[in-house]
C-alpha cells in the first residue's frame, strides 16, 4: 500500500508518517511511544501491543520488503522471530517511507541470555537456505552515504573515509573458517528479545543477506571484549551456546574495526539532532586516532 508526498525524516515525521500508515493499515494509532531512532525509527503502537518500524528514507524499500519475504519464512520454518501484524498488507508506504507493523513481544524490553542468544543464532545458521535469493554482505554499502548526509566536522568525515578505505582492503584479504550463508545481519543482545512469556524472539530482520557466519558472531564478542556491555561468564555462555569463539580467528581485530566503524557511521546520522550522539562520535573517533580504549563508548 503506498501513499505519496515527501518529507524530511526526523522524529517529529516520523510520528505524522506512522499515523498516516496506521490508517491505511486500519489499526489504533494512539500510545504512540518512541523506542529509537536510526536506519529505521521503532515505535509501540497500541500500548505496546504492536511495534511498527518507519524507514528513514525511500531506499530503504528493498531491505524492508525482504524483511518481510524473512518474516514469512521464518514463521514457515517455526523459527522464534518477530511476527509481522497479519490485519494489513505490508510494507505500507507513506510519502516514500516503508512502515511495517509487528506483533508486540512484552509490555517492556526484556533481553534474551547470552546462552539463549548462542543457541537461536546456531539454530538460525542451521535452517536450509530461504526460497529466495538474499544479497551478499556489503559491509561498507552505507559508510558513504552516512558520511556525505551526516553533521559532523569535515575533518571527522575526511578521516572515516580513509578508515573506511583502509579497511575495505583489509576485508578484501579476510580467509573465513566458517562456511558463508545467510545472515541475520545485526545479530546482537538488542535483537533478541524474550516475549511475555520468557521465550527468546529474533528482531530486526531487515539486515539479512548471504556471508561469512564470523559477521553475525562479531557484535556479542565485542561488546564483551571491547565495551564490557557482557560479562567474561556470559560471553562464554554464548560461545558454548553457538559453539565457535569468533576471537580466535585471525581475522577478527580487523572485523572489529569494521563493526566499530559502522557503529559511529550509523551513529552520526543523529549528530544534527541529538547533542549526545554527536558528542559520542567525536569521542568514538579519537579512540580510532589514539588506539585507546573503547571502554567509555556510550550504547545507543
């Protein structure tokens, strides 16, 4: 379903085009609450009974049909993932914008165990491929993008490009030990959330594509090694629960350094409008200059 017009992405549209949206999808727009705001704006609808998602741009029309393609398979398969909201064809669009609308997981976030996160991504790598074709792993696809559109000093900006030049060279020489299949993408303690009834669900699936499995097993490993968002025992309850410690690969350092680089790409789309965010990615990038820690760098 499809309306038209354009507009400036912000919070405040983001809003106006997810009401737009739940009236032609014919549901209740009222309790509308912000969950974040990135490549998509995330929003509980209906108290928390549906959570819709709004693309920050018309080009994100691709990925969000294919989100929904994953969606279907994975409900085909019994897979425990996210349920698209079946009252409405999906994605609507409004003035460009794809918004989706999935069924609600619990009043509150409430995060899988890392051990729980271990098995349901083993379990996921596992499935026979799905009935259609999925694009390979790009990681640098949005880097250029971000960069040219994002408020930040030009200096910051000259030298993310020449990290992100360096480390696509690096990437290009990467030996993989596992086998390369479809991916969930973003694979991390934020998109896996338990239901009401404590069961651990799969989210966000708009970043699927066909590569290397080391990619989907990069962001826990980080954010115990590098950040200490995950304690040593709850890293290794993931590890036992995948069955692969990603930090024994050779090539992990310079896998780290590419997620560290899209983490400040993805976060500096918010630099015009959220002070903190772009006070992070300055801070964000002089620990890429000086090679200090990342200890401090703040989750988003």
């Amino acid at each position: 379903m499809t309306t038209t017009e354009r507009t400036d992405f912000d919070a405040d549209a983001a809003v106006t085009i997810l009401r737009k949206a739940c009236e032609v999808a014919d549901l209740d727009p009222d309790g509308i609450e912000m969950l974040r705001f990135g490549d998509h704006a995330v929003f509980r609808v209906d108290g928390g009974r549906i959570v819709s998602r709004v693309g920050r741009s018309p080009d994100r029309l691709a990925s969000v049909r294919r989100e929904v393609a994953v969606a279907e398979w994975l409900a085909a398969e019994g897979y425990p993932a996210a349920r698209l909201v079946t009252a409405a064809e999906q994605p609507v669009v409004v003035e460009g914008h794809p918004v989706t609308f999935w069924e609600g997981l619990a009043d509150g976030e409430k995060y899988a165990s890392t051990g729980e996160m271990g098995v349901l991504l083993r379990r996921l790598h596992g499935l026979e491929p799905p009935p259609f074709s999925l694009p390979p792993l790009q990681p640098f696809d949005k880097v250029a993008h971000r960069l040219e559109r994002a408020a930040i000093p030009d200096a910051t900006r000259a030298y993310l490009r020449s990290v992100a030049d360096d480390l696509t060279a690096k990437y290009d020489r990467l030996e993989f030990a596992l086998p390369a299949g479809h991916l969930h993408g973003d694979f991390n303690v934020g998109n896996v959330l338990q239901d009401a009834t404590g069961c651990p669900k799969v989210i966000d699936l708009d970043g699927f594509v066909s590569g290397p499995r080391e990619w989907d097993l990069m962001q826990t490993a980080m954010y115990y090694d590098s950040f200490g968002w995950h304690s040593e025992a709850e890293y290794a309850d993931f590890v036992d629960g995948y069955g692969f410690d990603v930090r024994e690969w050779a090539g992990y350092t310079a896998l780290r350094s590419i997620r560290e680089l899209l983490m400040i790409t993805w976060l500096s789309q918010n630099a015009a409008t959220d002070p903190r965010a772009s006070e992070e990615v300055e801070k964000r990038v002089e620990s890429l200059r000086s090679g200090g820690s990342r200890r401090d760098w703040a989750p988003f």
